[in-house]
C-alpha cells in the first residue's frame, strides 16, 4: 500500500525554498522554519509570491515530487512535475471506457449522492433535536428524497447525460439544506447556496479551499496509478481541466470537505475574522485562515476509516489512491465494476 508521505503547505509570501543535500527547505527572512528529507516528501502546494530555486525545481522533479502553484487565495495557477510514468495499455483502457462512460458514471454518482446524504444524516443524528423543527423537517424531506435518487440510479441503465443530470439535482437538494447544519455565532457565517468563481461568502469560500486540496490529492493520485487525470467519466473533458482528478473528487467531497468545513465552523475554529472580504462581493480565506484550514486538513487526512470493499483500515489520506487502484483494476478488467467509497 501506498506510505503517506507528507505535503508541505507554504503560506508565508517571500519564503525561499531550496534544496539542501537530500533535503527540502524553507526559510523566511534567511532563517530556516522547515527541513523534509525528499524520501518523506510527496508534494509541495505554495500561496502567493514564493521563490523555488532551480535546483529544488530540478531535485522535486527527479524525485516525483509535485510543485502546485496557487495564488494567495488559493486558486490555481501552475503545477511543476516531472515524466509522467503512465501506463500506456492502462490509459488506452481508459480512453476507450470514457467513449461509453454510462457504468462507471453511474458509480461515481451512486457515491457521492450516498455519502452527501450520510452527511446529512449524521447531523440529524447529532443535532437533530437542536434544529429548529421547520429546518429538521427539510433536512428530513432531502434525505428521503436523495434515497430515492440512489436507488433510480442504482436500479436503472439511464445514460451517462442522465446520470449527470440526476447528480446536479441531489446537489441542488444537498446545498438547498447545507445552511441549516452551520451553528456559529457569527452572522456573516451563512449559506445561502453555492457560489464559484469567487465564492460570495465564507462558507464558499471554505469549500472551494478545501475542494482545490482534494482536487490536487485526487489528481496526485491518478498519475500515481497510470491513469490520465485529464480524461474523466463524471466530468467532460475540457482543455486544462483534471476531469478525471475531479470524478475522483466527487464522491469524497462530502466527507473530507464538507464534514471537515462544517466542524471548523460549528467548533468555532475560524470565525469571521479569518476571512478577506474584497469589493465587488468575492471572499477568501485570509492567511490565518488558511494556515487553520491546511493544519485541520492534515489532521483530517491522518484519521482512518475501514475501507468497505477491500476490508482493510487506513488513512482518509490514502482513499484518494485506493480508489485510483480501482479503478485502474476495472479498467483493466480485474473488477466488474468500480466499486464506489462509502462513508459509514
């Protein structure tokens, strides 16, 4: 099985990066605040305005060892890696499957619609007496309804277009609830639907932070088993988009995102004060919050659930590459079927 290695968050701008011997190293202002072998590094994700020396650069790329580049609100810019050391029967595998995707989209969305749903139901489980009866009753009423959703998509042979169109409906369903399971004080910490490209408050603000972390470990975890993470099922591909990075993502948002920004506000682990509020209504995370977020994430990472097909415990971690190996072995014609992740 695939070793943890670690991934190391650069969030102060003007820090230098550089390679010492064997060893990855950052500084600030000439003095040193981080020192990682390469053999214990998997990845380097830098915000804002960073300087990479060219033999780190040349050392990282040697070792497999991804660089992202993100803006210092978190968007993406740039990701710098080696040879990508794909399986070239593996991928024409995939391309073939992503002409006729209708079965493995309907795992994905089976996936993900089950676990947005488990979200729900562990708050109700949690808090259900606490909740107003008006907000318990439609959390109740979504929850009814995304089961008979799963099982349509479970029992039918509709389409990839249609199994694409029942997923946007369980996430209309899902978000039309989400607010209601945010307990802080804070008034300008509320949900009132998702918002992209900016997020419009610090709710959205959170969850793409944390969905641009999953998207890279997603991604990281495709190459690592061959796959091309620019051909995806779920997600038509597009120029410069990781589709398949992002189908992976899908049905693990809701428990390695979702969950854990909704314990960072309901525990009152950022408040208001952890957020930049920009002209023209945009909202990001500022670097305080960022550095909250990525120490949860972490965290959050490190905790182990028992993987329900293959039966073993792991790191939530290393889910992103176990459902990579999946699929490559359904790809390869080693499984019926992907198997899809399920929260319990």
């Amino acid at each position: 099985m695939k070793k943890l290695l670690n991934t190391i968050y650069i969030t102060t701008e003007g820090a230098a990066l550089r390679k010492d011997g064997e060893n990855f190293v950052a500084e600030v202002d000439g003095v040193e605040k981080a020192r990682v072998p390469f053999h214990m590094l998997a990845s380097v994700v830098t915000f804002g305005a960073i300087h990479i020396s060219p033999p780190l650069l040349r050392a990282c790329a040697a070792a497999g060892i991804t660089i992202v580049l993100l803006d210092r609100v978190g968007r993406f810019q740039a990701r710098v890696e080696g040879p990508v050391a794909g399986n070239v029967l593996l991928r024409r595998a995939q391309y073939r499957a992503s002409d006729a995707p209708d079965e493995i989209v309907r795992s994905l969305v089976t996936g993900k619609i089950s676990n947005q749903r488990a979200v729900l139901m562990r708050a109700l489980r949690d808090y259900g007496p606490e909740f107003p009866s008006d907000a318990r009753c439609a959390i109740e009423a979504v929850v009814e309804r995304m089961a008979r959703i799963v099982r349509r998509v479970g029992l039918g042979n509709d389409p990839a277009e249609f199994l694409r169109g029942t997923e946007g409906e369980a996430a209309n369903l899902y978000f039309s609830v989400f607010g209601h399971l945010l307990r802080s004080p804070d008034a300008s910490l509320r949900f009132g639907g998702r918002s992209r490209r900016p997020p419009l408050d610090p709710v959205n603000a959170l969850l793409s932070f944390l969905y641009t972390l999953l998207t890279h470990d997603c991604r990281s975890a495709s190459e690592s088993v061959g796959l091309d993470p620019a051909v995806g099922f779920l997600h038509r591909d597009r120029p410069g988009r990781p589709s398949l990075a992002l189908d992976l993502m899908e049905e693990l948002r809701p428990v390695l995102a979702d969950r854990l920004a909704l314990s960072l506000i309901n525990r009152r682990q950022l408040r208001e004060k952890d957020f930049e509020f920009r002209d023209g209504g945009a909202v990001f995370l500022n670097e305080e919050g960022r550095r909250t977020v990525l120490e949860a994430w972490q965290e959050r990472k490190r905790e182990e659930r028992r993987h329900p097909f293959i039966e073993e415990t792991a790191p939530l971690g290393l889910v992103p590459y176990l459902q990579a190996q999946l699929l490559a072995r359904h790809l390869r014609g080693d499984l019926d079927a992907y198997p899809p992740w399920f929260w319990k």
